[in-house]
C-alpha cells in the first residue's frame, strides 16, 4: 500500500468513527434524561448544558460546592454512556466515592510526587508497553474528580500518555474527551516547600501547582460549567 493510500484509508476511518460517535453520543443524551427521570432526579439548566457540551464533544470543567449534584451528574453519566469510559478521582477516597480507581493507578503516576529530572518524562512514555495500553487507547471519555487536587504536571502527563498510546500528538488529550470535576476553593494539591518538586513546578509552571496552569488544560479547550443549584 502506498502512502497516500495509506493516507486515505486512515482519513476514511477516521471520518466513519466520526460520525458513529456522534451517533452514540446522541443515544447517550436520550439515555440520560431518562435515566434521570427514572431516578426523580432533577434536571437543572447547569445539568442540560453539560449534556449538551458533552454531546458535542467538548471538553468540561465541572465546578459546584458539595451537594450540588457533581457526584450524581458522574453516576448517571456513568449509567447512560455510550462508548467507552473511564472514570477516576485524585485520592482513594474520592475515587470510592464514584466507584471508579485512582487517577495515580489508572496512568502510574508517582504517589509521591516527582522527585528526579527524568521522572517526567520517564512516567510520559512508560505506558506506551504497559498492561493499560488497550483500555487507554480505546477511551472516548475520561472523567478525573476532585480535580483540585491534581497537580499541574499529573495532568500534563495524562495528556502526554494518551497522545502518545493513540498516536496522536496534535490533539488535546489524544482525542479522547475528557471531564474535569471539582471545586478550586477546597482542598489544594499537597506539594512540599522545598525539594527536587518544588523547583520542577518553578521552572515548568511558573509555581503554580493546580491543574489549569498546565498546557494541557489551556489547549484543550474545556468549557467551564458551574452547578449553581443545590440538589
């Protein structure tokens, strides 16, 4: 097969795995209202507009004080979803808490923190021979909770880790859509005062530890979408 064949195949199942996500997409969005209905859940305009950003496939950055319904919006997209979905919180108690693993697990991310020159970019590649690689390739949706405590270079890392299993190095994330939930005004990341991380977060994100100083967050274009009614 020559290269521009080669080219042209690889456009063509591109442009038909386009059009069955969209499909599935929509299934996902009738799911979900009735999912939601069948609960007596309520079904705020914040709730529709996330729903609809996720059937565009937008990125979301999901943000509300406990009890507004972040932890509910999870489940029922965890329900309805249509594809397959990936669903992970920065500790071991928020990861509980949504019946999903730690976002440390599911991409082997150190536990703690960067503490070499390397690491970085050692943690990046090591996936690309590692036992996850069909489950992260295959990912069409990625939901992290508790993203407040994601440090800025970890999700920089999730990033790099899926662009390079899906062989995709131009597009945010790989191209697998992803959800951001949590609230900025709780608990920060846990970063030390002194030490090899803190003069890695120096010198790559200007000291800033919180995961929308990263790359990663600014290119990939996520839509900000705050729950602003108590459920």
């Amino acid at each position: 097969m020559t290269d521009r064949e080669e080219q042209f195949k690889r456009f063509k199942e591109q442009k038909n795995g386009a059009g069955k996500k969209a499909e599935d997409r929509q299934r996902f969005k009738e799911k979900f209202y009735e999912e939601a209905e069948k609960r007596g859940l309520e079904i705020t305009e914040d709730f529709s507009l996330a729903v609809d950003n996720l059937v565009l496939g937008n990125n979301l950055f999901i943000t509300a004080p406990a009890g507004y319904g972040k932890s509910a919006f999870i489940d029922l997209v965890r329900s309805t979803y249509v594809g397959n979905m990936g669903v992970c919180g920065s500790t071991g108690i928020a990861s509980a808490n949504i019946r999903g693993v730690t976002l440390h697990s599911m991409f082997k991310l150190p536990l703690k923190g960067i503490s070499k020159p390397t690491e970085f970019n050692e943690v990046a590649h090591s996936l690309t021979y590692g036992g996850k690689d069909k489950v992260l390739k295959n990912l069409d949706l990625l939901v992290i909770d508790e993203i407040s405590m994601v440090k800025s270079y970890h999700l920089e890392t999730v990033d790099k880790v899926l662009k390079n299993l899906r062989d995709d190095p131009f597009t945010p994330f790989g191209g697998c859509q992803v959800i951001l939930v949590g609230d900025v005004g709780q608990l920060p990341p846990v970063v030390k005062s002194t030490g090899y991380e803190n003069d890695f977060l120096k010198e790559n994100f200007n000291g800033n530890p919180f995961f929308f100083s990263c790359s990663a967050y600014r290119t990939g274009n996520f839509q900000y979408i705050e729950f602003a009614k108590k459920l």
